[in-house]
C-alpha cells in the first residue's frame, strides 16, 4: 500500500515529532510503500543525501534505513505543497499526525484533489473546537485519537462510523524500572521554553517547599532553543544558589537529544515526575515515566485527567484526584480553554506525594506494572487495523 504521512519533522524532540516518527517506523515495517511529508524540518541541520533528497532515517538491529521526506513550510500555502505531493507521490491513503488545527487545510485537498482515503491521527487537547471549523472531520474516512478527551471533544463532528481511541502508552523497550540510588528526593520535569509546558510554576513550587523538604528538581529541557522563557535566568529567581535545580548535563535541543535509555535512567532516579501542562493531548511522557516507576503529578486538563482515571481505575487505592493538581480555566483567542495551576496548588500536592513516596517504595513497582496494560504495542496494533480498514473503505459523496 502506498501510503503518504504528514506531520511535523520526525527527528524533532516534540511530542508530535515522536508520535510522526512511531507511525512512519510501523509503517515502513509493515512493508507499506511509504513517504513523509513534513513541516519543521530544517535542511541545514538534517541535510540531503548526495542525490540531493531528504529522508527520514533511523536505526533498527545495526542497520539503517530510510524514508522519503517531503518538507514543505507552514505558511499558509499548505494546501498547495500537500496538493502537489499527493498528485506525484499517488498514495492510496493519506495519514496525518497532530492537532485539530495543524490539518484545516485538509477539507479542501480531500474534496478536490485525487481520490485517496484519509485516516486522521489527532493528537487534540483544545476544547471545545471552533464552530467555524467543526465540518473538517466530515471529510475524513477515519479519525484515531490519542486520548479518550479528544475522543468525546470530536466525535459528534465525525460522520463516520471508523472513529476510536487509543492511548500512546508506554515505550517499555527502554522505559521500565531500573534499580537505580539516589541520596537525594528527586522530581522530575520536563518540556521546552514554551508558556504551554509552563516549567516555571514547577520551579516556583518546589522553591517553596524546599525548606521543609531535602529535594532536587530536575528540569529535562533545553537552556538554548528560543521560547517564551529563559529557564536559566527564572531558575535563578528561585534558586540563586544553584542548590536544588539542576539541568541536563548533556546538551539537548529541539533537534538533538540524549538516547531514550539514558532518559530512562534519568527517570528511573526521580521519585516524582510532574506534568502540569496547559493543555495535554497525549501525556507520552507520563506514560514513560509511570514505566520507570515515577509518581505523577499532572495538571487537571486533557489527556492528563483520562490518565489518572485509568490509575484509579487500576488499583482500588488510587484516587484519581491523589495525580492531579486543581486548575482555572483560561479562554484562548480561538474560543478554547487552556487549564493553569497556581504554584501553591503544586507545592501542597507534593507535600502530599512526598510522603506516601517515603511510606510506599512499593508504588514505584505498582506504578511501572500499569503500563504491561498501557504500552506502546497497543497503540500499534489499533494502528494497524484501522489503517486496513480506511483502505477498504467506499468512497463518501459530500454534498452542500
């Protein structure tokens, strides 16, 4: 089958990214013919080959292989790149990866370009979606959402009946419970410089406590990419002495980041790792570092709430509201909601945590046995099955 995969550039450090270069891997196993069309990509880090094209390549058992990368810009002419790809490259179906708002684009493509099926792959945490563009999933011949959230945000906008869920779950190839020392308490956070991820109010929480309490925070993110924030200078505001935030010893990047086992590591010597979002569509790295055996503190919003419901759900001593922090609501210009936590709210939950942390060194164990459910085959096997059957599906005749 000949299949072309749209989403942002697989050799990002993003969530996005990682979600993009997962399917395009299974694809490629399967023995599908597939291409890759991409935006993000910059040509001067990830250069062509000598014959002058891009790919995506990755490494499996020693070997390398490749994948054909289309990069096309965001600005917005999409339309017209995604347009021409389809009429050279022919593909019999078409899979895009990301949010709502990253594909509106994709109305017009599907209704006047080659007849090709559509499967889309949202990774949606806005809620409720603009009434302006609610007819986008209309076109589509099967929608796979990566959280029960954009399941409910988006299904009564979706005709068909090849619409369902499944979470990302966890990469337990490299992500599982090392048997690792650590002197100090240590929580982990990670994310980029970006108002979204919000870092600072886990930096401002901690500082708070960390005259009850001997921990460390460390902040998986890189000191270098532009964004919203210098994390070095705020960590400064609340740590002036460099005593409890620490930062990657290594240098990451949005384009270059540590192995996923040294990540593990990283994660296996934390106690807590915090996820407090202003708007969650997947929590993948949640999911990880529940393999790893971290206690997760996660922002009531999105994916992160449907989460903690499935640990309550897991153990009869979870609580749902034991992984969450409260949030307020806060209107965007698009008419979504976007969930904040106060450092305050933060700072009581990890008093909270702390202790059964200290109490219970068996949740890490419990913790990382969730994901033996939760884990990232499962995903891929929904994945592949929906594939199929968008293939085999009869054409839709839209009519206004």
């Amino acid at each position: 089958m000949k299949v072309l995969v749209v989403g942002l550039c697989p050799y990002l450090i993003t969530s996005r990214s990682k979600i993009n270069s997962i399917v395009l891997k299974m694809l490629y196993a399967q023995g599908h013919e597939v291409s890759s069309a991409a935006w993000g990509h910059d040509s001067n880090y990830f250069i062509p080959d000598d014959d002058g094209h891009f790919y995506y390549k990755f490494d499996n058992a020693g070997v390398e292989h490749k994948i054909p990368l289309n990069p096309f810009m965001r600005d917005g002419k999409e339309s017209v790149s995604i347009y021409e790809f389809i009429n050279v490259l022919n593909p019999e179906v078409v899979i895009t990866v990301g949010d709502y708002n990253d594909f509106l684009y994709m109305k017009a493509i599907k209704h006047f370009g080659k007849e090709f099926k559509w499967l889309f792959i949202l990774t949606n945490y806005i809620s409720p979606i603009n009434e302006d563009s609610t007819e986008l999933l209309q076109s589509t011949d099967g929608v796979l959402c990566l959280s029960k959230f954009g399941y409910q945000t988006v299904q009564e906008f979706c005709p068909t009946n090849l619409i369902s869920y499944e979470y990302i779950g966890a990469n337990r190839g490299d992500f599982y419970l090392r048997d690792i020392d650590h002197d100090k308490f240590r929580i982990m956070v990670t994310g980029k410089a970006h108002q979204i991820d919000n870092l600072p109010v886990v930096m401002e929480a901690v500082s708070i406590i960390r005259e009850q309490l001997d921990i460390e925070l460390y902040v998986h993110a890189s000191l270098y990419d532009p964004g919203d924030y210098n994390l070095e200078q705020i960590s400064l505001r609340f740590d002036p002495k460099k005593e409890f935030i620490k930062f990657p010893e290594k240098y990451v990047s949005l384009y270059e980041g540590i192995e996923s086992s040294e990540f593990a590591i990283e994660m296996s010597k934390s106690d807590i790792f915090i996820s407090v979002p202003l708007a969650s569509a997947t929590s993948i790295s949640v999911f990880d570092a529940l393999a790893c055996g971290c206690y997760p503190i996660m922002s009531d919003c999105g994916s992160n709430r449907n989460l903690a419901n499935l640990l309550e759900e897991y153990k009869d001593e979870y609580c749902s509201q034991d992984f969450l922090v409260p949030t307020n609501k806060l209107m965007t210009s698009g008419g979504s909601y976007l969930a904040v936590c106060g450092p305050g709210d933060l700072a009581d939950k990890i008093l909270n945590v702390y202790e059964k942390c200290k109490k219970n060194k068996g949740n890490r164990i419990d913790l990382s046995e969730f994901t033996v459910k939760y884990h990232r085959g499962r995903f891929l096997d929904k994945l592949s099955k929906i594939v199929l059957e968008v293939k085999k599906r009869n054409s839709i005749i839209c009519l206004e």
